[in-house]
C-alpha cells in the first residue's frame, strides 16, 4: 500500500483535493477491488501560519520522507505575503527532497474549445526544470528603508541542473512518442553565463538523441509562437521561471488553470514526489463551490501512474473526457455546475 500525504492548503486546495482522492479512492476498488493507498492530512498551510508562525511544523520534512508521495491542494492567503506561503511549504518540499522536474501537460479536452481561433487539436507538455535557476532565493537586500535601498537576487545554472533535465525531457520525448520534438527555451541573447549553459547543456544533450527533432527559442519568441502555432509543440524544456510562465500560458490555451495539472518529481524515487494543480488557492472564488477541480482531480491521476498504476490515470482521464462531454463543468469552462457536482459526475463515469 502506498502512503499519501494529502496538504489541502489554502483557498480552493480545501475543496478540490477531497475530490481527487475520492476520485482515486474509487477507481481503485472500481479496477482493482482492493485499497491502494493510505491517505494522511495534513493541515499546514496559511490558517496554520496565522496560528504557529510557520507554515509548516519545523519537523515537517522529517514527517513527510517516509511517504511514497504528497498530493497538495494550493498555497497562497490574502493576509500572508506571497514570499512567506512560497518559501514556507512549497519551495522547501521541492528543494529538499530534489523535485528537480516539474511535468506540466497541457491538453485540449475533446468538446472543449480553445481561446485561440481555428484550434483543435493541442497537446504538449512542458518540462521544467524545479531546483535552482531564478528560483535558487539566492540574494539579499542592503540599506533598507532609505534612499539606497539595494536588492540582489541571484539565478543558479549547474551543469548538472541543467543536464539532467534536458536529458528527462528528451527521454519524456521518446516515451511519450508523439511529434518527437523537443523545444528549448531560453533568454540567452540578454542572460549570457546561465543561459548560454543551457543552450551548452542542450546541443551537448541532443546528440544523443538524433531520432528527435529540436528547436531552440528565446522566451519571448517561444511566448508569440504558443499563441499562432501551438500546434507544432510537443515537448518544452525550460528553466524555473521561463518553465513557470509558459504553463501558464499553456494551460490559458488549452481550458484554463482549472484544468492544468503538475508533478514535482524526483526520478529516483528514494524520497517523495509532490503532485498539485498548476493554480493557485483562488481566494476570489474560495468558499463559493465553483473551483473546477478537474485539475486537482488529474493530478492525482498523475500521480497513480508515477507511483505504478498507469490503467488508474486512464480511466481517470477518460471518466473526466465523458464529464466534459455531458457538460457537467464549472464555470471557468462555460458550464454552470458546482465543484461537488463535477466530482459526483467524474466518480459516477468510473463506475460505468
């Protein structure tokens, strides 16, 4: 049995994660009649700052190693600064146990339609890379509170970093056996020593895989070309921030955050892997059932195949397919149901 740690969170991660792990909780009986995973909550997360002064209990990551996996709602509190909900929960997770690759598909459901004109058919994904880079919070601010006021903030490249996750985007490519392409994306005309690593790391990288088709662009570039010609994307490989903003971008074409969701991995799986929507803990609409928890929902489903049962995230995603063809969505996808209602739809199409 495999043990889940299930972090709700904040805003909407409270009513969307019970819904995954009803999800989960019922195809697995559904196809394998037996129970599959424990699952454990935990309550931290910015109700539990305003409380402790911490996001999380100094002992969390210590708690959290002896899980084979971490489903995580959303973090994010009107009263709590971002950098606090950020650095507090999130970023320490991911650093610790070296979640070094983000997968973030994003993929136009059949009886849905794009933002974009005249687009039918958009599946892509986006690996990013989860460990350093602009993320790396290397930096610090001098004379504060005067005119001089000064603050630095430091992007990390490694070699390493770089490497090993252009190497898995090339492997996700092969596996994944689609367009077999790999896009890399940069900023290297303007940031000349990480992101000329990166470019480095990249035509070092695709000698190895000559089967698959590469293509190199600036973020800007890559930007404009998502919007008028998405079509031609297959796998996107990009740094922390430039990885961040592009699923973003991916997930507006392609139904919208409330569909998105990510991993944070590390391959090895000697520690955990964390796996959470792309969007964030919604508190305009927090409280009023109408998050869209398709996206917390396929998470999950990610995460049962990363953990060996890839059948389980099939049916997930092809009871989620039928509840999109019966119209039984939330208002983000043109719908008029509620959060509750597409869960009870997506759990009654698995058991047909």
């Amino acid at each position: 049995m495999k043990k889940i740690a299930v972090i709700p969170g904040d805003g909407i991660g409270n009513e969307v994660t019970g819904g995954a792990v009803t999800i989960l909780q019922k195809a697995q009986l559904e196809l394998y009649n037996t129970i599959l995973f424990d699952f454990k909550y935990f309550d931290w997360g910015s109700e539990y700052y305003l409380t402790h002064g911490l996001m999380m209990p100094e002992d969390a990551i210590n708690q959290l190693e002896f899980f084979d996996s971490i489903l995580l709602g959303a973090i994010g509190h009107p009263d709590v600064p971002d950098h606090v909900t950020l650095n507090g929960l999130l970023l320490p997770i991911r650093r610790i146990f070296d979640q070094y690759v983000s997968v973030r598909p994003s993929y136009l459901w059949k009886n849905t339609t794009s933002v974009l004109r005249d687009v039918k058919d958009l599946d892509f994904v986006i690996i990013r890379e989860n460990s350093e880079g602009e993320y790396a919070n290397i930096g610090g601010f001098l004379h504060l509170n005067n005119e001089n006021s000064t603050s630095i903030q430091t992007a990390v490249f490694t070699k390493n970093g770089c490497m090993r996750i252009i190497d898995y985007a090339f492997q996700y490519a092969v596996e994944r056996n689609k367009k077999l392409k790999v896009t890399s994306i940069t900023k290297s005309n303007a940031q000349a020593y990480g992101m000329v690593m990166w470019d480095n790391c990249f035509n070092e990288v695709s000698k190895k895989y000559p089967q698959i088709e590469t293509e190199s662009l600036l973020v800007d570039a890559a930007c404009m070309d998502l919007v008028r010609r998405p079509e031609s994307f297959d796998v996107i490989v990009a740094s922390n921030l430039f990885g961040d903003i592009l699923s973003d971008l991916g997930a507006g074409i392609t139904g919208g955050m409330g569909v998105a969701p990510s991993s944070n991995i590390n391959p090895y799986k000697k520690v955990p892997s964390m796996f959470e929507p792309v969007h964030g803990s919604a508190p305009d609409i927090s409280g009023k059932g109408i998050a869209n928890p398709i996206a917390s929902i396929l998470s999950g489903a990610m995460m049962a195949a990363y953990l060996g049962y890839a059948e389980l995230e099939m049916v997930i995603r092809k009871a989620v397919q039928q509840s999109i063809e019966n119209n039984i969505t939330t208002q983000d996808m043109g719908g008029k149901h509620s959060t509750e209602e597409v869960i009870i739809s997506v759990e009654y199409n698995i058991t047909k």
